[in-house]
C-alpha cells in the first residue's frame, strides 16, 4: 500500500503488468505527481458479501422455520409428555389428545357405555359429532406390546378416530355405534326383536370382519376376545368389530401364537387355550361360533337351568330331538326358512368342535352365512308379508339330524 506517499516520476510497467495480471496487490492512490496507468478504484470482492448474505438469509430462515414449529406444537392438541411406547405406531396418521382434553369430551367420564377387559368405554362428543372413548385399563396396558389398528380399515371394523397418550392415561376415541352391542338385542329385556334376516345379516358383517383381519393383514390378526359385546351396531344395524386393535399378531408359519396375559372371556374362549395357552385363526372361530349359537337362540353363553350349561351343549342336548322350534328363539315366532335355520345351527356347531382342525376357516364360516342368507332373502320375498307357509316342516329326520354333526372342512 504506497498511498498518499508523494510519490513522483513514472511507476514501471513491469509492476502495472503484474498489477493487471493480479500477481501484485498495488495500491498506489493519492499520488498527485506519480505518472503511469494508474487507477484509484480498489478492486472488490463480491464473493465474501454474496456469501455473509446467502448464510444470514439462511439462517433467518431456519430461525423462523423453527419457531413456528415450536407454536405449531405447543397449540397442537396432545402435545404431551411421558408418552407410551406402546401407541407410538398411531401418532403419525390420528388425532392425539391430551387427558385433560378427554375429560372434557366424556364430560369429566359421565357417561359410561360399557366395561371389558381392556376397560371402560364412555360416550363423548367432538365438535357435535359422538364418539365412543375407551380408557385402558393398567392391567391391560401392561399386558399390550403394541396397538395395531392404525393399519387396519373394513366398513365391519370400528374406526379409529384418536387416541390419548397422555403419562400413564392411555386412551382410544373411536366412532360412536349408535345401537350398541349385539348382546342387548339377544336378551328378553329388549323390546326389539331382530328378525331372522337381520340376524343373519349381522352375523353375516362380522364374518367379513373377521376374515379381513385374519387374511387380509399382514401379518394375520387374531382378535382374542371374540364376543357379543364386541359386535357393535351403527345406526343402520350394520355390524362392525370392536377391540380388533387390542388383538395379537401371529406368526404366519404355525399359525399359533402363545400368549402369556390373560385372553378372551369365559364361555367364549376356545377350549385348547385352558390347555396350551395357544391360540390361533381357529380360536376365533370357535368364539365366533358361540356368537352366532346366541344369535339362534337368543340365549346367551351360558344358559342357567337347573344347572349351568355352556349354550353348545345345550344346543347339542337338543339336536337329537330334531326340533328346530325348540332351539330357536321363541321371540322370532317361527317367521324364518327352516333349512336356513338348519343350515345355520351346522355351521355353528361346527365352529364350536372341541378339535380346531374340525372347525372352518372364517372364510368358509362367510360364504355359509351368505348362503343361508339367501335362502332367507328368498322366503321374505315369496311371502311378502313374512308369514309362513302352513307345510313349513317343524321336524328334521334322524338323516339329517346326522349331518350336523362336526365334520372335518
């Protein structure tokens, strides 16, 4: 740097060549009395303050992208602590809310449903729209490795609407089902009396909810605690499958799964657990079988007469008499097709053989259901006024009383 040091005569060409060339940094400004090529603009640097410019806009940026993240999840509703392993597998496709926020949909849990297993069940409203809130209980919190039903979507499964993670509060906010539970519309107490085709159609829905969760998961889903209270009924009488998401993968080679808690509910539970603690797609069968023997007689698992007895040996102490009458709920006034009555009671006391190999899979129990639907379709709209024909055959020979004996399927 040679300014302003008075300098006088001619600067050499070789420094301004080197100048030029950018070899030499000459500044040789405020030398009134130097002669030669020389310039006082400094040459500039661009490349420092494009930099400096790029990375201070940058880093405003990510400042602001940070703090409106940080709002977004401050306000956003269950942005809790603590939270539970075990529903983390939800959190990125439902709503999540906290306790404190459960609490005001249940009206501080007012208005229970019903209680199972894994809890309590209390009605709840979202922006006007009811929904049914089932707290889990601790017992069956410890018990779950994992809730699965954010993978799983049938018009017969219940829709997950949210869930709360909230410390030790574990919740699930499912749709509301407006006509409750199969089992209230199979006791004396009710003055509603489904008709044969409402039965069937019923039972029909929960097969197919049944074998989307044992065909088409991946991996295979057994439910566990199949049961006429985990048949729930929308506003439409359309059945869906509650407690699906609180079921159990098992493994797709030996299609058993051993389980170490507590499983299903007495008079339901395939008799193989008692013995293993093994249960399996078969399992479900057995338990769904029991359903729809309810469904037939409109009695419920287990029968109080002068003794206590389970409805399948009831039903088969009555077989042999071949008196479809006598096992049928007395409430359906004989207004349904006998054959697919008949057809019905087989496929049930099939699902209930005590040798799971004897019983269907969910898929065979689905296309029966159907076909003894039909059957029933097709005798309401013959009669029209739903009124039986007066040769309606009340008796079965011994012939056929032989066929309803399990067979291997």
């Amino acid at each position: 740097n040679l300014e302003k040091n008075k300098l006088t005569g001619s600067v050499p060409v070789g420094l301004i060549e080197r100048r030029k060339n950018g070899f030499l940094s000459l500044s040789l400004c405020a030398n009134p009395n130097l002669s030669g090529n020389v310039s006082c603009k400094k040459k500039r640097n661009f490349v420092i303050p494009v930099v400096a410019s790029v990375a201070g806009i940058s880093i405003l940026l990510l400042s602001v992208a940070a703090l409106c993240w940080g709002i977004k999840r401050k306000r956003q509703p269950g942005a809790v602590t603590g939270a539970n392993p075990i529903i983390a597998p939800v959190e990125a496709t439902k709503r999540q809310f906290t306790y404190s926020e459960i609490l005001q949909i249940t009206n501080n849990l007012k208005r229970i449903l019903g209680k199972g297993g894994f809890g309590t069940v209390y009605h709840g409203c979202i922006d006007k729209t009811q929904v049914a809130v089932k707290m889990l209980s601790p017992s069956s919190v410890q018990g779950l490795q994992q809730f699965h039903a954010e993978r799983v979507h049938h018009i017969n499964l219940t829709s997950l609407v949210g869930y709360c993670n909230d410390e030790n509060q574990i919740g699930l906010v499912y749709e509301y089902m407006e006509n409750g539970n199969l089992q209230a519309y199979l006791s004396d107490s009710t003055p509603v009396v489904l008709t044969w085709e409402g039965r069937l159609q019923i039972a029909t829905d929960a097969a197919r909810g049944f074998e989307y969760l044992h065909y088409c998961c991946s991996p295979p889903m057994i439910h566990r605690d199949v049961k006429s209270t985990n048949i729930l009924l929308n506003e439409y009488f359309q059945a869906k499958l509650s407690d699906f998401g609180l079921s159990r993968n098992f493994p797709v080679e030996d299609g058993t799964h051993i389980l170490t808690g507590v499983a299903g509910t007495p008079g339901y539970l395939a008799p193989e657990y008692n013995m293993s603690n093994r249960l399996n797609e078969k399992s479900d069968v057995y338990s769904f079988g029991v359903v729809l023997l309810e469904i037939i007689a409109g009695r419920p698992a287990f029968i109080n007469t002068h003794e206590r007895i389970h409805i399948s040996k009831w039903v088969g102490l009555l077989l042999p008499k071949g008196d479809i009458y006598s096992i049928v709920d007395p409430r359906l006034e004989r207004r349904f097709n006998v054959s697919s009555v008949w057809k019905a009671v087989e496929l049930a006391m099939a699902c209930v053989s005590k040798n799971p190999i004897n019983r269907p899979s969910m898929s065979q129990v689905l296309v029966e259901l159907k076909e003894c639907l039909a059957t029933e379709l097709a005798r309401t709209k013959q009669s029209g006024n739903h009124t039986e024909k007066g040769n309606s055959i009340e008796m079965m020979s011994q012939n056929s009383i032989a066929m309803l004996r399990p067979s291997v399927r």
